[in-house]
C-alpha cells in the first residue's frame, strides 16, 4: 500500500507502520475513506492497523475502536466464530492473489450481518509478508450488483429483445445481438451512425420519443412505432413495441442523463394479424348491412348501387358498374368523380365506352376473374387514369366481375387515390363477394325489364 507525495516520491506504508506525518499519509487517508468499499488492514500478528468509514458506517465501530485490536475477536464477530475468520484471513497473506470469503460479522448495536470479503497479502520493503489488507461489503450489496452485472451481460447478448443504448446525440452506443439483427446490421457497424441510416420511415417517431425520455424521463407505458428499415432484400415494415428508460450517472452529485436505453419486440406478426382480424370483422358488418339494405329496395338496381355504398366505406374511393352491351361496355352506374357520393345511375348509360385493348375492365371478363392494377408513382398518374377513363385522382384500381345464372353480365371497379395503399388479394376476394352480390341485384333488374 503506498501514495504518491506531491514530490513525486512515494512512502511505503506497511499494515503494521500507523500513518506517518505529511501529505502522503494525509493522502492515503482520504483515498481510504472515500471508497465505496469498506477497507481494514492487519498486520502480520493479526492486529488491525486501517479501519475507513464504509467500514464504520457497515459495522458501527469507529477506527478509533477498531485500530489497534487483535483481530475481530470479541467485537467483530462472535468468539466462537473467531479462530476461523482469523485463519481464513491470515491464510491471504501467504498466498497469492485474493481470497473471496463471506463471514457473519457483529455490529455494534449487537445486530449481525452478512459481508463478503476480498483479502490478499501485502509485502514489505523487504519482500516478506508483512500483513494483509481485507475489502468487504454487505453480500446482499455485493450479490445486487452482480445481478445488476449479470443481467446487463445477458441483455446485450442473449436477450430476446433488443437492447439499444443511445447517447444524447441519439445516435447508438451499444447494440445487442438481437436489436441487431432486427435492424439489419452489424454490431459494431451501427455503432455512431444515425438512425435515419438504418430507418427509411419512421425515424422521427423513433427519435421524437428519444428525445422525450432524455427531457422528461420514461414514459409510464411501453408504446408502439411503426418503421421500414432498409435492407439488402428491399425495404422492410416492421412493428416495434418499445420501452424507453433515462440513463443518468450514479456518480454525479445531480442527475445528468447520459442517453436512452430503448427496448423493443418485433411485434409485426401481431399487429398484422389483429388488424386483419378488425378489417374482416368490419367488412362482414358491411356486407351484413348491405343485405339489409338492399332487402328493403323495389328497384333492384337501387339494390345494386346500396350494396356499393357500403362496400366503398374504408374499402375505396370510387366505384364503378359496367355492364356488357355486345362487344362493349356501358357504364351504368358510378359515384361521383370529385368529392365522395353515393353510388348512382349514369344518365347517359347507353353509350358505349371506348375502352382501349388490356383495359383492366376488359382483363377482368376475358379472365372470368378479378384484376388489379396501380399507377408508377409521380405526376403520370391523372394521365394514367385518363387514359382508361377514371377519375382523375385514381391510383390503384380493382375490376372484379360480375357474374350470375353462369354469365358474365359486366364489371365493377373499384379506384382508390395515390394516398391509400394499393389492393391486395384480400381485398380482392372481398370485392368478388361484393360483385357477386350485386351481379344477383344487375340480373333481377334486367329480367324485371325484360317485355
């Protein structure tokens, strides 16, 4: 044990040397009692020669009724336990390195207590053994921050979840194996580089809540972030349900937040399917409504137009009824071309349209089936649909064919604008029951028609 004078020489203090005089042994003091830990010494006879305050503060007695006892005998630790402490700690000073032990030691007040021990030899200016130093603390202390140990090595590298540390630029300082993978890079690459990097939509979300937490601490409740993140493959929409906790130094004298430790679970498969799960519930409710409706109507062509009006709710902007006349289509039916209506009858339905060859209509009765097609992204998209006679702020259509009694009686469309996504195949089937439904509606209004 030794301390360096403002000199620049140092003094040997030896366990069984009291503190000499000067700014070295005043040094040594105030290293002494301003660890965490608390530290007593012995000399090679087993008296104790350094007793600091944690040691004070654990066990109640002051160096002043410490120093210069004959080890814990009587005081420290009950009699009948004495030999074997004193052994085990006096047995550091003839080996190397340091011994690990957990004793049950005596407070003053009588209490006992728990501590684990770190003992090893020291050697005078002559290399013999010349006592031995003893750090202890509480076990449960000792035991708390090796689980808080443990448990930081097992978040950043096994855990399940992802683990990301942020500093206060929001850029990442740490990333676990898992948040990793998630993000589609590496450990050590991600480390530095900011998130709108690694996240194409999202970000500001992301970062939004960051800064939140490092202004105003964690949230009381995990929330939800939808993101696509970049990748080799393309680009990816993923769901994350995160949680975000302030971290700030527990060796500063006032909180100062060193960054944001942001845990999150790929919850995409979830969300998706519960999503799924209320769109379905929703349209069996239209559909459900529109069976009533179109009960209540004499016109069976009111029947047709009511059961596209509740179709269009949270499914479409536009639609669109076709009939077959001949060769061509007439369109019979359609809501309005700017702001949203009611699907109604066209006034002048009797003209055919002049619908170009592969006309997404005309797929739709070639194949029997239903069609989809969307606009490229950018300017071009009013000339797209101009040019297949749709309103202008259309997409991404839907053709689906109406079909009753084994014939092909026409289309229906159905447009959405370039802010909503385009259709996918649940949305197709879910359009051919619509168009069943209303081809059973066209098929009555043409027989009820007919001489």
């Amino acid at each position: 044990m030794s301390a360096s004078t403002s000199g620049g020489t140092t003094e040997a203090l030896g366990p069984d040397e009291g503190p000499k005089a000067g700014p070295g042994a005043e040094l040594l003091a105030a290293l002494l009692d301003g660890m965490d830990a608390a530290l007593c010494a012995f000399d090679a006879g087993g008296t104790i020669t350094h007793w600091n305050r944690e040691a004070e503060r654990i066990l109640g007695w002051s160096a002043a009724e410490a120093v210069g006892r004959s080890g814990f005998a009587g005081w420290a630790v009950r009699r009948a336990d004495a030999g074997e402490v004193r052994e085990r700690l006096m047995a550091a000073m003839d080996g190397p390195g340091r011994r690990v032990h957990e004793f049950a030691l005596l407070r003053k007040d009588g209490g006992r207590v728990l501590v684990r021990t770190q003992s090893a030899g020291v050697r005078g200016a002559d290399g013999r053994p010349a006592g031995v130093y003893c750090a202890f603390s509480e076990a449960q202390a000792q035991i708390d921050l090796e689980r808080s140990i443990a448990l930081s090595e097992a978040l950043f590298q096994d855990a399940s979840w992802g683990v990301v540390l942020v500093d206060a630029d929001l850029r990442p300082t740490v990333v676990n194996a898992h948040a990793a993978r998630e993000l589609g890079g590496g450990r050590k690459t991600m480390l530095g580089r900011p998130l709108g990097e690694l996240i194409v939509q999202g970000v500001e979300d992301l970062e939004g809540a960051l800064q939140h937490v490092l202004a105003e601490g964690a949230p009381p409740a995990p929330t939800e972030l939808w993101v696509t993140l970049r990748t080799a493959e393309g680009d990816r929409r993923r769901c994350w349900r995160s949680g975000f906790l302030q971290l700030a130094s527990p060796l500063a004298e006032e909180p100062v937040p060193l960054g944001v430790g942001w845990l999150f679970q790929d919850v995409t498969v979830e969300r998706l399917a519960a999503q799924e799960a209320d769109r379905v519930r929703f349209r069996s409710n239209q559909l459900h409504r529109a069976s009533r409706s179109a009960s209540e109507c004499e016109d069976p062509m009111e029947a047709a137009t009511s059961c596209l009006d509740y179709a269009l709710a949270g499914f479409a902007d536009h639609a669109l009824v076709d009939l077959v006349a001949g060769e061509r289509l007439v369109r019979v039916a359609a809501t309005p071309a700017g702001e949203p209506g009611p699907c109604l009858p066209v006034a002048d339905g009797s003209i055919p349209l002049r619908y170009a060859a592969g006309h997404p209509a005309l797929q739709a009765v070639d194949r029997t089936g239903s069609v989809r097609a969307s606009a490229e992204a950018g300017p071009g998209a009013g000339v797209w649909a101009a040019e297949r006679q749709w309103p202008g702020d259309s997409a991404h259509a839907l053709c689906a064919v109406l079909r009753s009694r084994g014939r092909t009686l026409g289309v229906v469309t159905f447009l959405r604008s370039a802010h909503r996504t385009a259709f996918e195949r649940p949305d197709a089937a879910y359009a051919e029951t619509v168009a069943a439904r209303v081809a059973v509606a066209v098929d009555l209004a043409q027989v009820t028609k007919r001489p």
